[in-house]
C-alpha cells in the first residue's frame, strides 16, 4: 500500500516543475519566454542525468554506505558513498527496492531545485551557464545537504549525537526550495540586474507579459507539491496513509491562506490587488508548508501559510527596491524566504516530545547550516564557472531578448512587438 500510495505521489511531482517553469517565463518578458522554457526543460534533463550518475551516489539513502569524519569525539556522518553511476541499481531491485524509489524521488526535486534560479536569471542568463549551473548544482551542491537531512546525515542524527530532536524537513522546504533559492540569490548576485532596472538609484518596473500563464502554473504546482510532500514525507519518515491525506489537507491549506494573505496585503497597500504578488503568496505556502507537511494541524498549516504570504510581499519589495537585486519572479523570497519560515515554524508549532526550546534549536541549526555553510558554497562555485562559462548575456542580447539572441527566434513571432526596440537607446 505504501509502495504504491508513494509511487503515485512521485507521478505528481513533474506537474510542480510544469507550473514552475510556466510561471517564471510567464513573469519574464515576451521576448525571452522560449529561452526560458528551454532553459526549464535542458535544466531538468541536465539535472536528472548527472544526479543519476553522479549526484545520488552522494546523496546515498537511509540504511546505505557513507562518509564519516570524526570531529572532538563525535562521528560526522557527512557524505554518501554508494557506487557511482548507477552501478548494481538495476540488480538490487530485487532484494531491495527502496533505494530505486528514492532515487525516482529525487530526480524530480533536484530538477525543481535546478528550476529556481532561473526565473531569477530570466532575460540574461544564458543557456550554456543554466546547464553549468545546474550540473554544478545537482552534481554535488545537492546532494551534499540530501544527504544531511534525508540521506541519514548528521542532521537527521542530532538525537544519536547531542540529544536533541532530529532536524525535520518533511517536504523539502529546505533540501529543495532553500538550497534552490539561495542559488538563485547566488546567480543574482553573478549576473546583476537587467538593462534599464534601476536607473538614477530608482527601480523601474518590468512587468511579466503573461499573468495567465503564470495563474495556472500555480494550480499545477498545487498538484505537484501534494505529489512531492507526500513521497518525501513516506520515504524519509515513515507516514502512512492517514498522513498523506493530511499532507493533501495541509497543502491546500497553506497555499490558499498564502495566496489569501499577499491578496490582502496587497490590496492594502497599493489600493488594489496584485495578481503576480498573490500567485507568490500561493506558492509561498506550499514551500512554507513543505517543512511539516502532515505532522502539522490544518490549523497550523493556515498560520504558516498567512505568515508566509505576508512575508513574500515585503521580501519582494525588500530585495528589489532596497538591496537592489533584480529578481523577476520573486524565486529569492519565495523559496529562500518562506523556505526559512516554513523550516522555523516547525520549531515553532511542530510535534513535540521534549522541550519545545531542543525543537526549536534543532531546526535553527539546520537553518544556520544552510545560510552559513550551503549559501557561501553555491556562491563559490557560481563565481567559478562564470569564469569558465560566462552567465550573462553581452549587452545587445539583454536588449534584443534571449529568444533572437541565443535561439535565433521569438516565442511569439507573428503577435508581439515591442515599442522600445524602436527607440533609440
């Protein structure tokens, strides 16, 4: 029952990464939006291959071969060590089918994470750094905190090691959404901001040129997330069926309270409601709800949902008029943003057997891992490969449009012109 109520749920996980793409080429401008889907689609093939042959091998599972290092007495279980490319996989099925499952998991959710950063880098990353990013990303960036949280880790072990309760990530709000959030402020911080963004210390607005698009992306990824938090939540804590209903419960839940509280506050703020704003607040508490999935109360997962919606708006506007980053989709606040909350909260509302304040303490140490060790580690190795393989486009391409300039083409040939291309710059 199990086996099969998780392999369905895996089946629902593509339809997160379809609402994911369509919302950030949706969000970007007309003239890049092919670009943005190819991009999309070379990034969740880049991904699932060197994660298969590479990747997984690192990200190991419960029960396989790992790393240790012993620091001050303690073992530090920091790295897997299972065969590299897919070496016996095949063969094992028959004794042991667990590893398989989770590796058909993970090639979806090292995908969406590979996804993230390229709504940040929309209109000026160029192909060939998506796919070196990605490959960096789903070769070793990935894995390495997978296997901390899902793979056994250290993480997972803080009861064995120090007595406190194990860091919780139930639906990846941190493996996923943080680690592919904070590689999109990373590339932000490579590529710096469009043409024509900010200009005399003032931000313009760029707005996206298909809000439809971007709207049904948001019920597709409902799908995918119920889909994504539920097999996680089965391979890597032992929920049941009762729990997976909660799951379906608690994601429609947080994702309705998120996208209900960026409509109000939107509509408080600036007189009227925003609609790409109010899809980030949807998506916003699905990531925020991720962290506790079906260990939390519907009630909860409202609260944490409410919080999470409020919060991107502020963060949006935060990132973009105060520290200047220019982020067309919002992928820094929603992943990396309701990311943190979503992994906070837990330790704030989640189940627990001891002292709220070990809770607590245990999931700041995960977030702490992610932003003082996960953060400086993708940044590095984006700065390296913009060495090898430079990320932006040179100056006439951010003019033209991605679609002309690396794809030799426009996503709408025959229906869309742009006034400024007339304009003498």
């Amino acid at each position: 029952m199990s086996l099969s109520l998780c392999l369905l749920c895996i089946l629902l996980v593509p339809l997160a990464t379809a609402g994911l793409a369509l919302m950030q080429q949706g969000l970007g401008r007309s003239r890049s939006a092919a670009h943005a889907m190819l991009a999309s689609m070379c990034a969740l093939a880049i991904a699932a291959i060197v994660f298969v042959l590479l990747g997984a091998s690192w990200a190991g599972y419960s029960g396989g071969l790992n790393h240790t290092v012993h620091v001050g007495g303690v073992a530090w279980d920091w790295l897997g060590a299972g065969p590299l490319l897919a070496r016996g996989l095949r063969s094992s099925l028959q004794t042991n089918i667990y590893p398989a499952v989770v590796l058909c998991l993970q090639i979806f959710t090292v995908g969406m994470a590979a996804l993230i950063p390229i709504s940040t880098g929309n209109d000026r990353w160029r192909l060939a750094g998506v796919c070196a990013s990605t490959a960096l990303l789903a070769g070793f960036i990935y894995p390495l905190f997978s296997h901390w949280v899902w793979g056994a880790g250290w993480l997972a072990q803080l009861t064995l090691r120090f007595g406190l309760p194990n860091f919780v990530d139930s639906g990846g709000a941190g493996v996923v959404q943080v680690v592919g959030g904070l590689a999109a402020l990373s590339v932000s911080w490579v590529l710096g901001p469009r043409q024509g963004k900010y200009t005399a210390g003032m931000a313009t607005a760029i707005p996206g040129h298909n809000i439809v698009l971007v709207l049904f992306g948001c019920l597709l990824a409902l799908l995918g997330w119920i889909g994504l938090d539920g097999a996680a939540s089965i391979l890597f804590y032992g929920a049941n069926a009762a729990q997976v209903v909660m799951v379906i419960l608690n994601a429609v839940l947080s994702a309705s309270a998120g996208c209900l509280a960026a409509l109000l506050t939107t509509q408080l703020r600036y007189k009227k409601p925003d609609a790409s704003l109010t899809a980030n607040g949807w998506i916003a508490g699905l990531v925020a709800g991720s962290a506790g999935c079906g260990l939390l109360s519907p009630v909860e997962a409202i609260l944490i949902g409410l919080v999470a919606g409020g919060l991107v708006t502020f963060l949006v506007e935060a990132l973009e008029l105060k520290l200047f980053v220019d982020d067309p989709s919002g992928s820094i606040a929603i992943h990396a943003g309701a990311g943190l909350w979503g992994l906070l909260a837990y330790g704030l509302f989640g189940p627990a057997t001891g002292p709220r304040a070990a809770l607590l303490l245990s999931q700041l140490i995960g977030i702490a891992t992610l932003l003082g060790v996960m953060l400086p580690l993708i940044h590095l190795g984006n700065l390296l490969l913009n060495r090898l393989v430079p990320y932006r486009v040179d100056s006439d391409g951010d003019w033209q449009g991605m679609d002309i300039r690396e794809l030799g083409a426009g996503a709408y040939p025959e229906f869309v012109m742009h006034a400024e291309e007339f304009v003498p710059r």
